[in-house]
C-alpha cells in the first residue's frame, strides 16, 4: 500500500512511518517543520529515528492546496493518514486563529483531495479533548461531545463533523481516532512527561496542575501506532474511535515512576487547574478492541523507555 501521512516529522508520524516501513508499505510524508516546538527534533526524526529507511518526504504546508494537488496527482496515494495539526490545548487559547485556519482547514484541504483521488481509507487525529468536561467516565464516542472548551478541541470536533459530510456524500471511508495522552521515545517537548523529566534532570521545579488531582489513561506510542495500523487495515464506512490506555493513572503516580527511573526526587510547584485543561480523561476502548488490538504497555516500561531515550539524545549519563 502507499500511504501518505500529513505531519510526518511530528511524535506520531514518525513513528507510525517506521511501523508501516517494516512492513514494507510505501510512505510518502508531509510536514512544514514549524517551530511550535524545536524544530530540530522533528528534523532529527526524519535523520536520525528514520535513518536509513526509504521514504518521500515533502515539506510544506497541509494549507497550500495547489501543492497537495501536486502531491496526490504525482503519487498515486491509496490511503491518508492525516496527523498533522496544531497540537495543545493550553497553546490554542493564545491562538485560536490559527489553530482553526491549520486543523479545520488543511484538514478540509485533505478530505477534498481524498475524494478527488479516491483514497480507499481516511484516517484522521482527533482527540480525547473533544470530551471537554464530561461527567460520564469512561468517556465512550456514544456521549455527546458538543460542548468542548477549548478551541483546540473545538478544531477536533469541527473536523469529526465535516469527515462525516464527506462520507455521506462522497462515501469517503473515514475514520477520527480520539487518541488519549500519548507518550513515549522521540515525544513531545511540551508534554508533561518531557517537562518533568527535562526539569527533574536540572533541579528545576515542575508544575503540578490541580495540585496532582489528575488522573488521565496514559497511552504509549506503541500502542498508538498498532491501534491506527489496525484502523487503517480494517475500518470502513464512518467512524469515530477512542485509542487509549486501558489503565486509568494519576498524575502523582506518573510523576513517581519519572522520580524512580531518575533516581531523583521532583521540587514540585502545586498549582490550580489549567483554563481549558480536563481533570480526568478515562478511555472506554471497547470499539477498537473489537477489531483485534489492545493496549500493551505500561507507564513502568514505557515511562523507562522515555528517560532512557531522553538521556541518549541529550547525551546525559
Ligand atoms: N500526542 C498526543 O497526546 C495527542 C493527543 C490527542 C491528539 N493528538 C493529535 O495527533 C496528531 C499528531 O500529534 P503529535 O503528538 O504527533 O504532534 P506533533 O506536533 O509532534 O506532530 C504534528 C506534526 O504536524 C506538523 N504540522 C503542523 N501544522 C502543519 C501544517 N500546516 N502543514 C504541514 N505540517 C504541519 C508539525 O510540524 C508536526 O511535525 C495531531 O493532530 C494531534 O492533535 C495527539
């Protein structure tokens, strides 16, 4: 199969290129490097995680129209894996605009050329943010999520809303994944298990948000990558899908299994609740499981994963 996967140099791209590489699919990435994090991470990716397998790689923006239609005419692309986005819920409330022009529009962008080049299966980032602050716990994809608050996961639901438009119409196969707090080697810099494990190296303090009273299903990217392969391969028609860990983990406890693969205890700042952040994120995975896959790694072997990794890279002992 050839696959083409939007933000192909982001943690989940380039992870889920390796996977599908090993499996001697072909890939075709695109990515536009920009500098919401260190670029030079999502560039040493694609050189140094991604080194010596065989790929195309465009870079540029998932909202310059004329260059996907340049891409998908010269390609020959049978199936979409659309991961690029603006990431990052707090980041969104400093720039709705755009987070709204990049997740709704180039996503619009992505849909347009899928039916125009008849892309067999579509399947797309959405997030466990959608479920804003719903009460129900686990959070199951039958609960209404029309109340989100955040405009990155109004961005998410936004595109859920208009992939459905596009299998009605066009009969598109199409499926948004709700992926839930992914973590592991090559994550990234703005997530709470890279700033910890960076602060807690440096004697920094770590902020601690609702004072630890946080409890999310933790998801390894391992886990990520066999889940979406397994949509890929699988799903037809419309869908919406959780992809979670299957073990619900409190913030505290996450922060104890750094503090022991350290062997260094964290200074923590405890701090309020986050505008726009959830206090609890609980995945009911039931839908996928049905379809073969499930959850295979703890936050003990994926947690040690990460900080060995991030010792590698950083050339710490
Ligand atoms: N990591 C998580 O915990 C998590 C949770 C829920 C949803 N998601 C979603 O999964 C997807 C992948 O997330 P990730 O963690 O790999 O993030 P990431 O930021 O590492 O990857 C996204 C990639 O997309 C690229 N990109 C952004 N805007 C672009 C544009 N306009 N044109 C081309 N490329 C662009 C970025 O440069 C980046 O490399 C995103 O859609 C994100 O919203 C991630």
């Amino acid at each position: 199969m050839k696959i083409f996967i939007t933000g192909g140099a982001g943690f989940i791209g380039s992870n889920l290129a390796k996977k599908l590489l090993d499996r001697k699919d072909q890939v075709v990435m695109i990515d536009n490097f920009n500098d919401y994090y260190d670029p030079k991470l999502k560039r040493d990716r694609i050189k140094i995680f991604l080194e010596g397998y065989k790929f195309k790689l465009y870079e540029g923006d998932i909202r310059d129209q004329k260059l996907l239609e340049k891409i998908f005419k010269k390609e020959k692309i049978e199936k979409v894996v659309h991961l690029a986005a603006l990431a990052g819920v707090r980041n969104s409330l400093l720039d709705p605009v755009s987070y709204a022009d990049v997740n709704i529009m180039g996503t619009l962008n992505l849909l347009e050329m899928a039916v125009k080049y008849k892309i067999k299966n579509f399947i797309f980032a959405s997030s466990s943010s959608v479920y804003g602050n719903n009460k129900k716990q686990p959070f199951s994809e039958e609960d209404n999520v029309d109340t989100p608050i955040s405009p990155y996961a109004a961005t998410k639901k936004s595109t859920e809303l208009l992939a459905h438009v596009y299998h009605h119409i066009y009969g598109l196969n199409v499926t948004a994944l709700r992926f839930f707090t992914v973590y592991g080697p090559w994550g990234r810099p703005d997530m709470a298990l890279f700033k910890f494990t960076k602060n807690i190296l440096e004697g920094e303090p770590i902020d601690v948000y609702n004072r630890g009273k946080m409890s999310r299903n933790f998801t390894y990217i391992d886990d990520i990558v066999s889940g979406t392969i397994t949509v890929l391969d699988k799903c037809k028609g419309y869908n919406v899908m959780n992809i979670g860990g299957d073990k619900e983990e409190t913030l505290t406890r996450y922060i104890e299994v750094i503090e022991e693969n350290i062997g260094k205890k964290a200074k923590k700042n405890l701090m309020p609740m986050q505008p726009g952040d959830v206090p609890s994120t609980v995945a009911d995975i039931r839908k996928l499981r049905k379809l073969g896959w499930k959850p295979e790694t703890r936050i003990e072997e994926g947690i040690k994963n990460f900080v060995e990794w991030y010792g590698g890279y950083y050339g710490i002992k």
